[in-house]
C-alpha cells in the first residue's frame, strides 16, 4: 500500500509539472493551417506597434526590437487586449530587473555561440547561471536542444540521469530555477530569430525522456526548481511551448499517468504526448543534434519517431 501510495504521488508530480508549462501555451490558429510569420507580422502591425509603444515608454534603453517577441502575446489565445499589455508590463518587469542578468546573458551568449557563421554550443554552457557548478551534472548528455524537420525546436531532457542529490547538494533552488530560465531564453531567442528566416512561428517542443526516472528517492528540490522555471516560464515566453512528450515512463508509472489524463481539459490532453521508443536507444543526447554533431542514424530515427507522434 505504501509503494502504491509513492507511485501514485510521483505520477501526480509529474502531471502537474507538466500541465504548468502546457495550459497557457495554446496558441490561436490550427494546427491545420498557420499562417506565415510575415502574414502574421503584417496583419497585427498596429497591435506590435502599440506592445513596442509600451515597452519603449517604460523601458527606453532595453526594450526588445524583434517583433516576433511582441507577436506572441498577440497569439496567445483566449486574452483581451488589457490582458496582452498587463502580461507585457509584467514579462518587461521582470526582465529589468530579477531576470536582467538572465536575458542579458542569454543574448551574449547566443551572439557569441553565432559568431563564427555556425553554431558553437560552448559560449551558451559556459555563460549560464552557476554553470562552474551545474556543468559538472547537466551536459549534453542529459539536455539538449534540437531542430525538429518542421523547424521547430525541441529541448530534450533527462532527468532521471541527473545526480540531482549532488547537484542539489551544491546550489540553491533559486540557483537551479535561474539555470533553466537562462536555457529558455536562450531557445526563445532563436525560436524567435528562426521565425523569420523560416517565414513560420517556430515553437519550443519539450521531450522528457523519464527512463530511469527514480520512483524512490531523488531530491525535491530539484523538480521545485523545475517546476518554479516552469510556471515562470509561462508567464514570460507567451505562445513559445508546443506539445510535450513524455517518453519511456517505467510501465507502473505510465499506467498510473494515463489513468490522470482523463480528467484533464482537452487542450491539456492534446498537448501532452505519452510515448515509448524515442530515445529509448539513445546513450547521449548529442547523437540526435543537429548540424553535423549528431549521428545520422540516431537523429533520422529520433525525427522519424516524432513526426509519426505529430502526425497521430
């Protein structure tokens, strides 16, 4: 009873952590038929022009110049026109003042990672939060970011391979949270430049790969933090998540998961992915990277695998 017990709380730490970074995230136009990124650019100029009129009263010196950041807000479905511009007041807020490093960082690091013509991963590492610390248990191993065939991006993660009880043992949950805020800037970044070399609204997919996720142990702290970035996150990147695998479940916890899913909203239903194979072959993450780093076996089977989950 008490094993059943803990599998049953794990499963509903799981669920909620996931459905805190998918319920804000919807988007408003089908899956069926998006527009282009300079359709939508176009066709909600003046709404761009009055977001960038604000940030640019409040914050003359740092307000952002790309519209594809003041564009999502004006996708993000379900919300008034007050509810854009306090969400936007709120988003400049924070990234004046507690999130500053964070998104002054984030743009450093990109610059510097592009510099070369390519992309060199190394600046973007070694300009995180704390990464003296966090580097030593988060690489590429456990967390990565790649390039789906339709453009959008995917962050991968492993959290079962994560020695979170040391990690943990080293910083603070603040610390933590600030770590994964940085990784999303950094993808909101070049989710946002893409979507306009691409001409499509590139969205951030996030694959949780929980083989040999711990159903005993591990340290709380670490998925508070996850969670705190998670919830931050929806505040702040309005309209960047897309769907969320979650991939490769131990079967007791994936039984236990799918009897959750029901009493979910539909929204949340369709966003939440449950799937066992990709990955599952895959010793580290590198090897699904993009740009000639991966393996080309291993990143062909990884993209044949999501895009038969997007198709369903």
């Amino acid at each position: 009873v008490l094993f059943f017990t803990m599998i049953v709380k794990v499963a509903s730490f799981t669920i909620s952590l996931l459905i805190s970074s998918i319920v804000p995230s919807c988007i408003a136009f089908s899956a069926t038929a998006k527009p282009s990124t300079s359709s939508l650019l176009e066709n909600f100029s003046y709404e761009i022009s009055e977001l960038r009129a604000i940030a640019e009263q409040n914050f003359p010196e740092t307000a952002p110049t790309d519209s594809v950041f003041y564009l999502r807000y004006l996708l993000k479905d379900g919300t008034s026109a007050e509810e854009r511009k306090a969400m936007l007041e709120s988003n400049l807020q924070w990234r004046n003042n507690e999130g500053k490093e964070i998104v002054e960082s984030s743009e450093k690091a990109v610059e510097a990672a592009m510099a070369s013509g390519g992309w060199d991963n190394s600046p973007v590492r070694d300009m995180a939060p704390h990464a003296n610390i966090v580097n030593k248990y988060i690489t590429t191993t456990q967390c990565l970011t790649t390039t789906l065939r339709n453009g959008d991006l995917c962050y991968c993660i492993r959290a079962g391979q994560i020695d979170d009880v040391a990690l943990m043992s080293e910083v603070s949950i603040e610390q933590m949270t600030d770590f994964f805020l940085y990784c999303k800037e950094v993808n909101s970044i070049i989710a946002n430049m893409r979507s306009v070399s691409s001409d499509k609204v590139v969205e951030v997919l996030t694959a949780n790969d929980l083989k040999g996720v711990k159903l005993v142990g591990g340290d709380a702290t670490f998925r508070k933090a996850l969670s705190a970035a998670s919830t931050k996150a929806n505040d702040v990147y309005p309209s960047l998540p897309g769907p969320t695998f979650l991939l490769n479940l131990p079967r007791v916890l994936g039984a236990l998961v799918k009897l959750f899913t029901p009493l979910f909203p539909e929204e949340v239903r369709q966003r939440l992915k449950f799937e066992r194979g990709p990955l599952s072959e895959v010793e580290d993450l590198i090897e699904i990277s993009a740009g000639g780093m991966g393996t080309t076996s291993a990143r062909d089977n990884f993209l044949d695998e999501i895009d038969a989950i997007l198709a369903k």
